[in-house]
C-alpha cells in the first residue's frame, strides 16, 4: 500500500488557488486510473485503486493546510506504514511554473504543509514539489499563493497535470528520474504565453508574434530610416539649421 497525499486547502474559497495544485493533482490521477469515488475518511477525502501492480491511497486532507500532517499521519498508522510509503504533492514558490521536481527528505522549505507532515510522520517521505513560481517579492507570496490560477496558467498546468496522472505508474514504482525526465519531455513545449514567440523572435533577429503590439511597434520604428526631404521649402529650412551634406 502507497499513500498519495495531495495537499491544499478545503473548500470553494480555495478551490482554484496556486497552494492547492496538490489537490488538482490527486484529482487528476484518480481519474485517470478509475479509483474509487472521494469518501470522508482520515480527516480527508480519500479513494482507492491501483496503479500498475501498486495498491494506493489518494488523500486530500480536509485539516487545513497547515494541519496536514494530522490525516497523513492516521492514515499511515492505520495501514501500518512508514514514512517510505508516502509521497506528498505540493506547491513550491522556488520553482518556476509547469517544473517538477521530486526528493526524498529534507527540510520543509517554509511550507507549512510539509511541515506538519513531518512532525506528524517523519521526514523519510518522497515529495513531489509542482512549481508555481516566485512573485518576485517576499510581501506579494502570500496574495500569490492564495491567488487563483490565470487563465493563462492553464496553458502549461493543465498539460503538467495531464502528464501527472498518465505516468503516475513510474512515480509508484519509484523511478522518480524516470518519472521527472518523461514529464519534462512531454512538457517541454508549454511555455508561458508569449515566452516562446519572444525567444524564436530573439534567435531570428525580428519582433516575433509573442510580442506585444507596443514592442513590436517599437521594434519596426527602430529599423525604418526617417523619409527627410530632398527639396522644397522643408528641405531647405532643414540644410540652413544642420548644414547641407556632401
């Protein structure tokens, strides 16, 4: 038996929020591979089913974030596993959105979900950190985290998401550089809007349809010679002020 806790905080308020991509994770996997439906157990919604020749729980603590470690913790003991068996979805602020990274142990990083788990349960568990990107300054992380996603976040989470739940089977078998490598490939070509068609602008010398109208406009009047005058009364107001050139 396997333990697959995503977490995030319970409730509509929370539904589409960054901090709860644990959740939206676990979700994507139990459709995937036909699990059971949600049931109120372990003070979290959990369901159960198989990936390849694993039996799995799925959990999503209802204990509030920062309690998380309560229900991971009662349903380790109830299955009489140790920490070895679980592996924690989550969201991590350092790294960039639609990266995935995977490590056994560690420290929590200032996440409090992951905090609790440990206290709860011990540190010797697989974690499996899902970016969503640093807003840049320390007293905006919080209005991000607890922000909902973009819509413009859905063109690399979903895919991230989909991928997820499709190699699951390599992360229950515990072949996490396989696991991370496959995503990676398969994920490579999401980039955030406009990101991509700046960089092919950048690598071919032209403005790019990524770019904005006021960039591209900015761009052209950069390259385009201004049309002076060669005769008239212009022309020769302008050879009194600058001079006429050989």
């Amino acid at each position: 038996m396997l333990i697959i806790a995503g977490l995030g905080n319970p409730g509509p308020t929370h539904e589409h929020q960054r901090h709860n991509v644990g959740f939206v994770a676990v979700d994507a996997i139990a459709a995937e591979h036909n699990f059971s439906p949600w049931k109120p157990r372990f003070q979290a919604l959990a369901c159960e089913g198989r990936i390849g020749n694993e039996k799995v729980l799925l959990l999503k603590p209802t204990t509030f974030m920062n309690e998380s470690g309560r229900s991971v913790g009662e349903a380790a003991r109830f299955y009489k596993i140790d920490e070895a068996a679980v592996i924690a979805l989550y969201d991590e602020l350092d790294l960039a959105p639609g990266k995935l990274r995977i490590k056994t142990g560690g420290g929590a990083g200032g996440h409090n979900g992951i905090r609790s788990i440990d206290a709860h349960l011990g540190k010797n568990y697989r974690r499996v950190r899902i970016g969503i990107g640093h807003p840049g300054h320390k007293d905006r992380v919080t209005g991000h985290v607890l922000g909902n996603f973009a819509k413009a976040d859905h063109d690399w989470l979903d895919p991230l998401l989909d991928e997820i739940a499709r190699n699951a089977d390599m992360l229950v078998s515990g072949d996490d550089a396989g696991f991370m490598n496959r995503i990676a490939l398969r994920t490579q070509t999401t980039e955030p809007s406009g990101a991509k068609g700046q960089n092919s602008a950048k690598a071919k010398g032209g403005s790019g349809k990524g770019q904005s109208h006021i960039r591209q406009a900015r761009d052209k009047s950069r390259n385009t010679k201004p049309n002076v005058p060669t005769s008239g009364p212009m022309a020769d107001m302008l050879s009194k002020l600058f001079g006429k050139k050989d």
